[in-house]
C-alpha cells in the first residue's frame, strides 16, 4: 500500500496546490474481469497468462500430477476461508493441539507451518519498525561523524559503513522539505477522514466503495467538496471497487509510518519484535522460537491471504475464485509484519521450508537495507542445495533494482555469485489497467528475470470467505509460484533451474513499446528484464514437456495429507 499513498500524496499535493480539487482527478480506466489474470489474449482479449489453455494442454498429454508443496514467506492466512481450507499444508508429522513436538522438527504443532514472529506465551508482532532506522541506530556511535577513507576499512566494515551511510540518506533526506511534506500528508489524511464522514452520511452507510462514491449527486456543498477530495484518491489506486473503509485504514497505516520514520531520525525505534519473540537475535543457531499462529488477525493476515489463493485456491469447489496450481497444499510461514522483516526471520523461514518439504517458495516482501544479508545468503545457499526454487517479488517503488537495492537478493554478498534457483517478478497488466507494465512495478535489465500479472488480482481475502483486488508485485510473484508449482506437478524430475528457465524461455514477449515505470519513456519490455517478457503457462508448460529431467537432489518430501 505504501507506494499507492506515495502516489496520493503527489495527487494531493498538485491538486490542492492551486485550490482546485477537479484537476486531481484521473480519468477512469475501464474494467477487467474478475480473473483477467488467469486469461489468453488471443481467446479473451486480456494479456494474462493463458491458464486454461494449459490445462488443455495437459488434459491433452494425459499426464497425471503430483502434490507440489508451495511455502509461502507472508504476514498470514486464513485458514478457515472456504477456498483455502482444502489446499493448506497439513504436517503429517504432528497432531494438532496437544502442545508436542510430534515430528521432533523443534517447533511444536506446526499444523499449517510456522509462526516466527511470536512469542511463546501467544503474543505476535503485528507491527514493526522500518530497517533503515534500525541499521542507522544500531550503528550511529561507530561511523557518526567520523572521516572515513573505506579504502582503509575491512570489506565487512565497508559493506556496514555503505549501508549505514544509505540509512543516514534515507532518514535525514532534506529535513525542510520531509517537515513540510509531514505537515501536508497529516492534514490530507485528516480531511479525508472528514470527508469521509460526510460521504458516510449522505449515503447513508458506513461502507461505501469508490462506485458508490462516483454515482452519489447532492446540492449540499459540504458534500460535493467532500466527493471531490475523496474521489481522485479512488481513482487513483484504480480499482473502483475499494472500500472507504480499507482505504481509510491504509491511509492511516501510511501515515502513522511516515510519522515514526520522521521520529527515527531522533529516537531509536521501539524493539517490538524483541520484547515480543525473544529469543537471541544475534545468534543466528537460536531458532527454535515463535508459535504456531499463522493467521493472527484479519488485518495481519490480508496480505498473505491473498497471496496464498494466487498460488492455489481451490479449482474444484464451484465457489469464489480458481488459483493457478491444482495439486498444491500451501504451508504458511509467518515473518513479515506491518514494517520491515527482520533478516533472521526471513533466513530461519526459507531453512523450515525446505527442512519440511517445499520446493517452491513465494518471498512478495522486500526492504531497502539488510544487515544481516548474510544470514538470508546462507539460506538461500541451502534451499538451493536442496533443489528448492525462490520466487521474489521485485518491489513496489518504480526503481531500476539493477542500480536500488530491494532485499532479499539472489547476489551472495560475500563472493558476489548470483543465485541459480531464484526468480525475481515484475508486475504487469493490461492495456485496460494503463498498460502492460504497472506503473508502480520495479524494473531491472540484468535484476528482473520476467513481469507478471500485477495490477486489480482477484483472489481470497480474511475473514468471511471475502474476496477483492490488490495489487503490487506482491500478487505478481505468486502467480509464477503457481505456474513454477504447476510444472512441477507434472514434470516432477525437472530441477529448480530448468523450471526457472521455461519460465524465462516461455515468456510472452509484446511488440508494442511499454512504459518505464520511472521515467515515462517507451521502450521494449527487454530494457526492464532479463526475459523482455510476461510469463505465459501454455507455453511453459509446452517447453517443459519436452525437457529431460535434472533433479538429483530432492527436498525432503513429506505427504501432504
């Protein structure tokens, strides 16, 4: 949500610039089905990737699938929602409820995975800290103020002093100008709390969408100025459909973030996952720490929610909506929180992964610092010893990541080799959506390996068998989870790196000039990825029948039943 609201905050800030409220609106792109993503352009019209003639593909091939366990690193998930419940990952090694470690893994009833952002007395963070002022803190009485040539330092305190010389950038900025946008951006979130109520009121319920708002007529001022503060907001995240109430909430989320980061630059932020979690942070062998929540609350567990029904929502129920894998069960392992993931969480995730069985794991998170980088290199190494495939989400930020750091990264910060079993997604869309690439998508030549289905994704959210949009490359990276699951399935000898390279090989490569993210400039797709296109299932899976497979070395494969 955060580079939505950095969008709204320019949107304010030009409209209510020259006192005049109209200018800000945007016009209002036409819709797509709910499920464009899973469509073929040449059969539906919409540039999606093809799903249903994959499947006849396979219906074709007669070939028959195998459960495919699919981790996902998230903040959550329901694990009552209807589409959901059926294709969850059940440890078959540990009974549910009776407070022992069953399967002697070290972490006692893991049902649906693992929870490392808990305590044991059944405490969990929901909200964090942002890293930046994390790493500044922790190492202002090293490197502040000191005359460093790095020449002269060792390559770890090199790597440090960069690092928390970035963090200095990123927090301090321009103190005048991060005041004054403060300023503006707590009197824009509070006019559209005022507005909102009186919107609320003319229409008579507390929950409304941005339809509802577009088709409300009044005479009374006081509302059609309201209307006019609020509408440009809907029209900018482009999805009509959202409701205020979500809206408002992650407007005050965005806020109440960049007031702690403006409250960074002076006073160390609050160690809320330490006073929670507690274990021995520093210490990356103390892992046997968390709980099993994995869904926590609604709002904790939205985002992985939505994730986890990309992937693999059930295809067979008749109800809500179809993920893309129909032989998955989907474990939760819980390490991102409302802020920055903590590397140790994120490194002790990937190693339950693949110790329990995945082989494909979804990581739709990311952060600009990452001090203990090792720690997550050293994870990575180990999945990927394990035959275990990375999806990566590339970030949200419109930023060249061949040249802006999002993190994790497949690049070892020690010898600087990339990682081979790892896949790194940018968003897409459709011309209806404003494009085939999201403007808010990160983009990178040599860094981003293909594009994805990004913008208005239809899929599960908590808690009421709900469903709506979001977007980000958060919904992007699942669904070539879901399509790296489906090959798997049914070409289980393929290694992580051949499914990697029909993925990349397979892509659906447009002739039409696309828009750079950050600059505006047309150009060919292959000037924002690796691939130079959008990922497209048919022809995965087509490329993958014909290959012999590679893997020698397997995950350790549990039943999932």
């Amino acid at each position: 949500m955060s580079n939505f609201f950095k969008r709204i905050f320019w949107l304010l800030v030009l409209s209510w610039g020259s006192f005049t409220f109209s200018q800000a609106q945007t016009s209002v792109k036409a819709d797509v089905p709910k499920g464009w993503h899973l469509m073929d352009e040449a059969t539906n019209g919409y540039a999606g990737i093809s799903l249903d003639k994959a499947y006849d593909f396979l219906k074709s091939k007669k070939l028959k699938s195998k459960t495919v366990i699919v981790a996902v690193i998230d903040s959550g998930v329901d694990t009552t929602h209807e589409d959901l419940k059926s294709v969850l990952w059940h440890n078959p090694g540990e009974i549910p409820g009776n407070g022992i470690d069953d399967d002697h893994n070290g972490y006692v009833d893991d049902v649906y995975g693992w929870n490392f952002l808990g305590g044991n007395d059944g405490k969990n963070v929901e909200q964090d800290s942002y890293e930046g002022a994390r790493v500044y803190h922790e190492f202002k009485d090293k490197w502040a103020g000191k005359n460093v040539d790095t020449t002269q330092l060792s390559k770890d305190d090199k790597i440090e002093y960069i690092m928390w010389k970035k963090a200095e950038q990123s927090l301090m900025g321009d103190n005048n100008s991060n005041g004054l946008e403060l300023i503006f951006l707590k009197n824009a979130y509070k006019a559209a709390q005022k507005s909102d109520s009186i919107i609320s009121k003319a229409l008579g319920k507390t929950k409304y969408t941005g339809r509802d708002l577009d088709s409300l007529r009044s005479n009374d001022p006081e509302v059609k100025r309201a209307k006019m503060i609020l509408l440009p907001l809907f029209q900018g995240n482009d999805d009509m459909d959202t409701d205020n109430q979500s809206f408002m909430d992650g407007f005050e989320d965005y806020v109440n973030g960049e007031v702690k980061k403006s409250e960074a630059v002076e006073t160390a932020p609050e160690n809320y996952r330490g006073e929670i979690v507690k274990d021995n942070y520093s210490d990356i062998t103390d892992k046997y720490y968390g709980n099993n929540n994995v869904m926590v609350s609604a709002k904790s567990a939205l985002h992985g929610t939505h994730v986890c029904g990309i992937i693999g929502a059930d295809r067979t129920n008749g109800i809500g909506i179809k993920g893309i894998a129909d032989n998955v069960k989907i474990m939760m392992i819980r390490a991102v929180p409302d802020g920055d993931e903590h590397d140790k969480d994120i490194a002790e995730a990937i190693r339950y992964a693949v110790d329990n069985g995945a082989q494909v794991i979804n990581m739709s998170f990311g952060k600009s610092f990452s001090p203990e980088k090792k720690w997550v290199d050293e994870a990575v190494k180990y999945a990927e010893s394990k035959g275990v495939l990375l999806v990566h989400a590339a970030g949200n930020d419109a930023k060249d990541v061949d040249t802006t750091w999002n993190f994790p990264t497949p690049v070892f910060q020690q010898d600087g080799k990339t990682a081979d079993n790892w896949i790194t997604v940018g968003a897409s869309g459709d011309p209806l959506t404003g494009g085939l690439v999201a403007e808010f998508s990160n983009y990178g030549k040599k860094d981003v390996d293909v594009f994805a289905p990004g913008k208005k994704i239809y899929s599960t959210v908590p808690t009421g068998n709900n469903y709506q949009n979001l977007q980000g490359t958060s919904m992007a990276s699942p669904v070539v989870t879901g399509l790296a699951a489906l090959i798997l399935e049914y070409f289980p000898t393929l290694s992580a790196q051949q499914v990697k390279m029909v993925i990349e090989k397979s892509t659906t490569k447009p002739t039409e000039l696309v828009k750079n993210p950050e600059t505006g400039e047309e150009v060919p797709l292959s000037d924002l990825s690796v691939s130079g296109g959008i990922v497209n299932a048919y022809e995965a899976l087509k490329l993958a029948s014909t290959l012999k497979g590679e893997r020698t070395i397997q995950p350790l494969n549990k039943k999932a039943f």
